[in-house]
C-alpha cells in the first residue's frame, strides 16, 4: 500500500466529489497511474485560496475516459486527464470547511502535482486526519436499542403483502441513483432483458 497526494484546485475536488469520486491524470502521468493500485491510500489536497489536506480515501478501480468532467475540459471541448481512477472517501471536510480547518505540512510539496509520498509522511498525515480536531461531529449522538416488540414472521401476520416486483425495480433504481450510477429499467440485450442495470 502506498500514499499519494492527489493535488488540485478546490473547483475539481467540488467536481470530482460531486460526480462518483473520480479523478484523473494527464497522459505525460501515465507512469504514475499505471503505479496507482487498488487500495492504496489517497490525500486529497486543495489548492489556494484553500492551501492544504481536506480529506482521505483510497484507490478503488482504475480506468481510462475520453468524456470531458472537470471545469477545464468542458470549457476547451476536450479531455485534459484521460487517465482516470475512482477512488472511495475515508473522510473529507465539507466545502465550506475547507480553508478554515484544512490541514497544513511542511512535508509536503504540492507544486509537484500527483505525487507518490515517503510511507512515513503518509501515516502520520493519515493520522492527524484522524484527529479530534479534525474529525466532523454529528449533531445528534447515535441511539441503538433493542426492539420492544416480539418478532412476527410474515406468513403468521395477516393483511401484510410483500414489496411487488416493480417497488423493488424502483428501489434498486433510486439506490443506483444515490451512488452516482447511471441506472436504466427493463434494459434489453442479445439474449433477453435485466429488470434494473446500474
């Protein structure tokens, strides 16, 4: 497992945020995306006006686009960094959090661009990540308790039906949606059809 600053301006980190966690590198960096693995760990770094680490995740899957995304290639008409890779949060600050709680090295050199860090930099900025101080507090504490009533099983409950077959369609769709996949019903192909692809 290996760190990585993945630096960029704060409008591609909103970007790459807003549409499935996707970000991409330039084809004179291919030497690095081809270096980039599945789990490796991610710093997700913010330009000025921001200046700093506004989060972490890792390295899902890796692949290639040809579909402008960021800012800048839907401006030119054109793909600036074809060589892509999806990557899951561990933990981000929100938006507006970002240039006041961002977290500032002088270990670091962003100037670099995407850059492979030093496995002693890397843990102990995943560590601060960790931090009281940086973690974000939920409003409300967590409440579990156990359930107050008998477990019934539904052949025993009367006048209870099960989900139809089009409310499950439906819920996978909007569950699809909620990750940020295109999502398509009753989809046909050469040898029949699937009730929901994603």
């Amino acid at each position: 497992m290996r760190y990585w600053l993945v630096v960029g301006s704060a409008k591609n980190w909103e970007t790459a945020l807003l549409h499935g966690n996707i970000w991409g590198l330039k084809q004179t960096q291919r030497h690095l995306w081809e270096s980039l693995s599945e789990n490796d760990i991610l710093l997700f770094y913010a330009t000025k006006p921001v200046g700093g680490i506004i989060g972490h995740g890792f390295v899902q899957t890796k692949f290639k686009q040809d579909q402008p995304l960021w800012p800048n290639e839907i401006t030119q008409h054109k793909v600036i960094w074809p060589l892509r890779f999806e990557f899951d949060v561990k933990s981000c600050l929100p938006p507006d959090k970002w240039t006041s709680e961002k977290i500032v090295s002088k270990e670091l050199w962003p100037r670099a661009g995407f850059q492979l860090l030093s496995q002693n930099t890397g843990k102990k900025l995943v560590s601060s990540i960790g931090a009281v101080q940086y973690a974000v507090k939920d409003t409300e504490p967590l409440l579990v308790s156990e359930p107050t009533v008998e477990f019934v099983s539904v052949t025993a409950e009367k006048g209870r039906t099960l989900s139809s077959h089009d409310e499950v369609k439906k819920t996978l769709v909007q569950i699809g949606q909620l990750q940020n996949y295109i999502c398509q019903e009753e989809y046909s192909f050469d040898i029949g059809k699937l009730d929901v692809v994603w």
